[in-house]
C-alpha cells in the first residue's frame, strides 16, 4: 500500500467526516482505478468503530440510464436511493470517470430531467443530513486532464490532497471576519467588471471537511444585486461538454446575455429552470498548491488565485434563497500568466493579481501556506 493512500484514507476518514462508534457510512465509489483507496477507507471506517458500505458505479452505464430515462423510472430510483441515504449519518464520494466527456453527446432535455428528477433530489438530502466529502482519485484520465504523466500527476494530487489543513482552516478566519463585515463586492480583470452584494449572507470557510483538495471561501451574491459583465478566461466543463471563452452579462442578478463556443447549449443548460441564470455562490481559492487549471471544477476551484461564480443552486450554509438544479462552478484566475485582476471589498483592494494585499490576509498567499 502506498502510505500516501492510507493517509488520504485517514483524513477522510477521521478529519473530513470525523467518523463516530455505530454511525454508518456510504462510500459512493465511480471508477475502478480508486480500489486501494476504497478498501483503506473501509478499514479505517472500521477502525473507528463506524459501518462501511459501498456502492460501485460507471458513467458509461449511467449514461445508458439517462438516454431512455423515463419520469416513472426516475421516481423509482429517487426512492430506492433516497431511502438508502436517508439511513446514513456520512457520505464519502470518490470519482474517477475513464472519460469525462463520457455524458457529453446526451440530449440536454435528458440530462435536465435526470438532474431535476433525480440527481438534485438526492444531492440535497446528502448535503444537508449527512456528513460528507467528495474527492476524485488520480488516473490516466485525470493525467491527460493536467497535461502530465500519470506518476507526475499522482505525485501532485497527494501533495494538494494530503496538506495541513488544519493550518490552512486558521488563516482562513480573517478572510471569514472580512467577507462578513463586507457589503459591496466589486471584481475587474480581462473584459470583466462586476459588482454584487454579499451583505448578510455568511461567509463560510473549506478546509477539507467536504473536498478533498480544499481551499476556498464562499458565501453568496444578493440574488438580485449581480450587475455587469464577466468573461471566463479558462475552459469550463460541465455535463461533459467543455465551454470556453464563455462571457455573461447581468442585470439585476439575471445572465441575461451569454455566449462562448458553444452558445446555444450553454443557453439550454442555462434555462434549465427558473434560478439557473442566477448566482448561487461567490468563493475565494487559496490552495498553495493548485497553480493551473485542468478542466476539473473540483481542482480548478481551489485555484491560487482564483475566484468561482456558480450559476444555480445555493448553499444553506451561505443561502441566498436562489433554488436551482443546476450548481455550475465557474472559475477564472487572477494571476499575472491569467491577466489579472482586482477584487475589492466595499471599495478596499484586497486582492491584486491572484495575492491578497491587506496585512490581515497576507496569511492566506502561498508562501504562508505551504
């Protein structure tokens, strides 16, 4: 066993869902790359008294699934499934899809009502009943994604994964205090000048209780207080389609424009329902260690540097009352090699090109992190 697995398995295990004597736990496994983990995880699961269950799954069968999905059919696997989450106190994710883009030719009116009838329903209960984490696990088609080998990416995905994160929750507090007291949130950068307000809704910090990697902060726009226009400077993937130089004009909180290289599908997934064109949530990413994107939302959010817009669904956490199926993670980077860019807080800079600059945040840059 690679000790680097095993220490993975113990921070999910005993930090990320802090398993407790008699609670039980699903582990929700996609792929069959992540099986040393799977079984460590078991174990450690046993280790602390909990009852382990696990649940082995495949895109390319899920994909079949929603082809010829019906709503009756849909209804059945919401109560088989809901049941069983509904008797679980954690829930471990782990994905390692052999081909993201694996979804990415299905009819977008399928994947709506697979999202909408389903997938939502299910989503919602695990995050607001259980204790949870959602993680990936290093293969050939993660590698490809980062552009490295799969030895060098390996070696890259325990560093993030495995980092202190209790020191990283710490510093996060300031930048907690600082969103909280901060009504007027103002971001420029590249073809983009957007402002919002984040007055009264909480600010929330990630530090490896439900991502593994971590590293954000994030809270939530006024739902109608979304004004002006952002171009997205890397590529964004989602439902296995890739979107890039995707741009948004606001109004009032609503996209009320959008375009990119695939226009007329982004607009679909867009209209999914009613809060789609809205914003659900603002976060900050911190991670020392994840310096460039890799089409991966769950890496690309935690970006040094880097900010994410979500299109949909809000957090309970951090609610801004928007409600949505969809929850997209939308991220662009601030560094110099990205453009740059400012983010300010009721008229204060405390960000400039991806490095915080007020002396009550300089604890979250790289160097104080690592």
């Amino acid at each position: 066993m690679d000790p680097r697995i095993q220490k993975l398995a113990e921070i999910i295990v005993n930090y990320s869902c802090r398993v407790k004597k008699g609670e039980k736990v699903l582990v929700d496994c996609f792929g069959n790359t992540p099986m040393l983990l799977l079984k460590a995880i078991i174990r450690e699961v046993y280790r602390a008294g909990g009852l382990p269950f696990a649940a082995l799954k495949d895109n390319t069968v899920v994909r079949e699934i929603i082809k010829n999905c019906t709503m009756e059919q849909l209804e059945f696997m919401k109560k088989i499934d809901l049941a069983e989450m509904k008797g679980m106190d954690a829930y471990i994710g782990i994905r390692a899809h052999d081909n993201v883009n694996e979804l990415g030719d299905l009819p977008m009116e399928k994947i709506s009502l697979y999202m909408k009838d389903y997938t939502e329903i299910i989503t919602d209960y695990r995050i607001n009943n259980t204790k949870w984490v959602v993680l990936r696990y290093p293969n050939y088609s993660m590698a490809q994604l980062a552009n490295t080998s799969l030895e060098d990416f390996e070696d890259f995905y325990f560093t993030v994964c495995n980092l202190d994160y209790e020191k990283m929750s710490a510093a996060m507090d300031n930048l907690v205090k600082r969103m909280n007291d901060t009504d007027r949130v103002r971001i420029t950068g590249q073809d983009t000048d957007l402002s919002f307000s984040i007055k009264g809704i909480p600010a929330v910090k990630c530090a490896g209780e439900m991502n593994l990697p971590d590293g954000e902060v994030y809270t939530a726009p006024v739902k109608n207080s979304v004004n002006g226009f952002i171009t997205f400077n890397i590529p964004q993937l989602e439902q296995g389609v890739t979107y890039e130089n995707v741009r948004f004009e606001f109004k009032n909180g609503k996209i009320i424009k959008a375009t990119s290289n695939e226009t007329e599908k982004l607009n679909k997934f867009l209209d999914t329902d009613k809060g789609s064109r809205y914003i659900g949530e603002f976060a900050l990413g911190v991670n020392p260690y994840i310096l460039k994107p890799m089409k991966d939302a769950l890496f690309d959010e935690k970006i040094m540097g880097s900010f994410h817009l979500t299109p949909g669904k809000c957090y309970e956490e951090a609610s801004n009352g928007n409600k949505s199926a969809m929850h997209w993670d939308m991220i662009y980077i601030q560094t110099p090699e990205y453009g740059g860019g400012g983010i300010y807080f009721d008229d204060v800079l405390v960000r400039k090109d991806g490095l915080f600059v007020t002396e009550d945040l300089l604890c979250l840059n790289p160097e104080n992190l690592k």
